[in-house]
C-alpha cells in the first residue's frame, strides 16, 4: 500500500535559484512566533539552526508560560501531565530535543505494561484482563501472556494486522528524518503528505481503511474506538491517518519528560536566543507591504518581515489585514477532569475497588458521559489520583455517583485537536505570498507533538530558503531516497 517506489524526489532543486536577481545577500530578518508551545519552540529553534542571517525571533505567549498543550497539572501536592502526555519511541525530534536539552526521559515502568483494562459500554464492562497485583515478574509474565490469549480469542486474527497497519504508517512518518538533502520542503500540507505516502490515509475513516483490511467489526467497535476515543475523544470515523497515529500511542515503550514534556519548549526558546513575551496575545497581524505589523492586547505594536503563526487559528480572534483564507475546522474539545479520592465500585456494578480495571475505556454511545477513566498514582488503597477524559465537563453530581471518595477535583476544558473527518482538507503552510505562515496547518494530518515538531522543521526550511530567495524544491524528480538514521542523528 505505501510504495517506496513511488517516493522520488530531486536531490538538485534546492540549489537552483528562482531567478538570478533573488542571489543579491538579503538584509538580517526579523521573525515573529505567536505562540511557544511544541510547534512555535521547534521554529525558533530551527531556523537557528538552519540559518545566521535570522537577526531577531521574537516570540509571543498570551499565557504566563510557555508550552501550550503540553502542560502540567498539580494536584494532592503531585503534578501530573495535564495535556500531551505520551511520545512514541519513534518521535525523533522529541527525542533529540530530550537529550539536547539535558532532559531526563521517563519510560513506561513494568507497571505500566501490566495495567488492568476494561471496556465499559455504560452498563456492564464488554471485555477486562486480568488483573495482578503481583510484584514477581514471573506471575506478571503469565498475567500478560493471558491476557493476550483472552484478546485474541475475542478479537482474532485482526489484532494482528494492527500492530502492522501502525508499522507501516510509522515507516512512512520516518521519512521526515531523512537528510535534509534527499527531502524536499514542502509548501502544501497535501504534499507534505503525499511524499511519504500518507495522503491517501488522510482521505478515508479508519473504519473504512481498517474494514477494507478485513479487520474484525469487533475489534474496530471496541478495542480500536476504545483507543481513537482516548486519544483523540473520537470515534473510528477519524481519517486514517489521524488513526494509525492514535494506535501508534498505544503501543509499547512510550515515553514522557520526567517533570513535563512542556519543559522541551522551555528548553528550546532558552537556547534559541528569542525574545519571549510572555503574557502578551497578538489581536492583529497587518501586511503592511515589506513587514508585517503585530498588535497586542498590551497596546503594543510589533515590526516583523516573517511571521509566523504556531496555533491553531480556528478558535481565535486573530484580525487579519488583508484577510487570510484557512480551511474551516472545528476543534474537539476535551474535558480532562483530575480527581484525588476513590472510585465507587457500585457505579461499575462491582462489589470492590480493587475489581475495577485501572484503565477504563469506553466504546462509542450517547449515554456514556466519559471516555476513558485511568490512574495516575495509587497512595495507597483507599486515595488514588486520577485522570479523566470526557467530551463535556462533568458535573459535580455526576462525580459523585463515580467517586465514593473525592477529596479534590480539578478540571480543564482543552480545545485539544481538531474534530476529524475524511476526506480531510488542508489549509496551507503558506497564507499569502509573502513571509506569513501558519505550522499548524499540519495538524489535520495528526495532532501530536511530534507531527508539530516535524511540520515546524519544515516551516523553519520554507523560511530560510524562500528568504534567501531559493524557491521551495519541485517535488517530484528522479531519485529514490533513503533513511539514514545516523544522518538523522546527527543533523538534528
Ligand atoms: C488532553 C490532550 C492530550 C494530548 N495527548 C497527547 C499525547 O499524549 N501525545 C502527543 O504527542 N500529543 C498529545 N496531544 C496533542 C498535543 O498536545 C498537540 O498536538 C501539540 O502539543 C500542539 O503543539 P502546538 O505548539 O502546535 O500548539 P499549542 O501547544 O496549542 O501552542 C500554541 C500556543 O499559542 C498560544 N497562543 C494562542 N494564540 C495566541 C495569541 N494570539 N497570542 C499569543 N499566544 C497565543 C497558546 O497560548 C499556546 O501556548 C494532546 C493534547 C491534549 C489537549
């Protein structure tokens, strides 16, 4: 299905100018960044690395600290990751950001592998493992390799197939390390896309990519929503890229910055030699022939001849002048409700705590009010803290009837990522003709950090190499490229 064969690229257009007048040496630029979540941080940090004739970044933060989504959340005296919370081994740039920056990575505790799951479809639980509290990693061994045999004996053959669908997908997203010399930089999200074979996931649901698989029903209602609803508060009728990516962040050897991912966008705006404004909303971003000029809700006004936009534009009030055009999108929002207490076993229709799994799933129906309920931390057996993801907020009543024990509760409302659909349609990096640019244009293809660090590497490409006056490479051309990891490695 994703044929390499297919993925030819020149390897000689970045050097050839547009025109002969756009070689005379451009004058020092001044960038301007709204917003320093993962996606504004890998900007600045970029376009250091990429180019020394960048003179000034300035970033902005309408909040009082940087990160955006990836945040965390203090509760019981704890702090827990509020937003994104997983990475993929795979996610290079993460990776590479984590290790630059002196971070420490927090991978999954043996725990973590042995978590209890179940599926609960608002009445009974459809399917549970077993649990053990077991410590042996002998007893944990058989616990797993029993639960295994329980899911496939439920779903068949189709478990299979999943774990492939995610390989191949991920192979794919690997093509976006290549050298910077074998791959191209793209100006349209669709072409982006299509150079590393992933366009055509973006242009039907999961359902029907993984039906057309032949993959159970079964496993699609409940294992497989179980997974696009904690993920991404959706249902299978995500495209299906934005699915292979949600089941790529459940599988095995996952990893977080330990004290907060949000802490890799810190790092890399400390590095970047930018001046943040902090606390400062950009309200109008005006073209004024040559630069753009940046207003703020402090009154001040703010010169730049390349902005660029590092936020989802869809629930923002941004004023344009003239107008951009950017394809309509609706966010999805999720409720993340963290409570410190004691789930009500009689709610899940079970006589003891210890009963309920400690990742709870949901399958899709109207009378469900959450999607997933998991443990953050276990005190001790009678006061856990944890995590909830729903796509309203949750009343206190409510919690009440799930919570036996509820001692603090906090909730944030997430305009998390967009609400997909296939086929799914694609604003443009680029939204005018000049040094305006928007990262997250990226975000209907998947919605992760790492697709924010990788759609921001190439942003950062764009910049330098439409400011130097080199014209953004044709795609297509002649040679067959390949991956090199120690390349990768190094470049970044
Ligand atoms: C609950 C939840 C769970 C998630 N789980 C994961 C996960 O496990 N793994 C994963 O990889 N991804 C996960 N994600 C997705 C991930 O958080 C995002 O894809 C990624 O962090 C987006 O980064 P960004 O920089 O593009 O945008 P953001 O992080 O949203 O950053 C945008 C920044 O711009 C600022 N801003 C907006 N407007 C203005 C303005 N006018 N002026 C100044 N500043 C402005 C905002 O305050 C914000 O700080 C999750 C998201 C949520 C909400």
């Amino acid at each position: 299905m994703f044929t390499i064969t297919l993925v030819i690229l020149s390897i000689f257009s970045l050097t050839i100018p547009s025109s002969s007048s756009d070689q005379q040496p451009q004058p020092p630029a001044d960038v301007c960044i709204i917003g320093t979540g993962m996606a504004g941080s890998s900007v600045a940090h970029f376009l250091r690395q990429y180019s020394s004739s960048i003179s000034q970044i300035r970033m902005f933060e309408r909040h009082p600290i940087v990160g955006g989504r990836m945040a965390t959340v203090t509760i019981g005296g704890e702090t827990f990751e509020a937003g994104a919370s997983i990475l993929h081994p795979k996610n290079y740039h993460a990776l590479n950001f984590t290790n630059m920056l002196n971070l420490k990575v927090k991978g999954p505790s043996a725990s973590d592998s042995s978590f209890s799951l179940g599926i609960w479809d608002g009445q009974k639980f459809l399917f549970k493992t077993i649990d053990s509290k077991s410590k042996s990693p002998v007893v944990q061994y058989f616990v797993s390799l029993a639960n295994s045999l329980r899911m496939f004996v439920r779903y068949g053959i189709s478990l299979l197939k999943m774990t492939n669908f995610v390989e191949v997908t991920v192979d794919s997203f690997l093509k976006y390390y290549e050298s910077k010399e074998s791959r191209p930089i793209f100006k349209t999200v669709e072409d982006m896309l299509q150079w590393a074979d992933l366009y055509n996931l973006t242009t039907q649901t999961l359902e029907e990519e993984l039906t057309g698989l032949n993959y159970s029903p079964l496993l699609i209602q409940e294992l497989i929503t179980v997974i696009t609803r904690i993920n991404y508060g959706q249902s299978c009728k995500i495209s299906g890229l934005a699915g292979a990516v949600s089941l790529a962040g459940s599988g095995g050897n996952l990893w977080a910055v330990e004290g907060g991912n949000w802490q890799m966008a810190a790092g890399l705006v400390n590095r970047s030699d930018v001046t943040l404004h902090l606390e400062e909303e950009i309200e109008s971003v005006t073209n004024l022939q040559g630069f753009y000029e940046l207003n703020s809700t402090k009154g001040n006004s703010y010169r730049c001849q390349v902005t660029v936009i590092a936020t989802p534009l869809d629930e923002l009030s941004i004023h344009f002048t003239p107008k951009v055009s950017t394809t309509e999108r609706k966010l999805q929002h999720t409720h993340a409700t963290f409570v410190r207490g004691l789930l009500n076993p009689a709610y899940f229709g079970l006589d003891t705590v210890s009963d309920i799994p400690e990742l709870i799933g949901t399958i899709e129906s109207s009378d469900l009010p959450f999607t997933c309920i998991s443990i953050l931390k276990e005190h001790n057996e009678k006061d856990m803290t944890y995590k909830m993801f729903s796509r309203q907020s949750l009343t206190d009543s409510l919690l009440d009837q799930i919570f036996s024990i509820r001692s603090e509760t906090i909730r944030i409302n997430w305009g998390a990522y967009p609400h997909y659909h296939a086929p799914e349609k694609f604003s443009r990096f680029m939204l005018d003709e000049e040094h305006l640019y928007y990262v997250n244009a990226f975000e209907n293809a998947a919605s992760t950090m790492e697709t924010s660090a990788v759609a921001a590497e190439n942003i950062a490409r764009l910049i330098v190499s439409r400011l130097s006056g080199y014209q953004p490479l044709k795609l297509y051309g002649m040679k067959t490229s390949t991956l090199d990891l120690n390349l990768q490695h190094q470049e970044l």
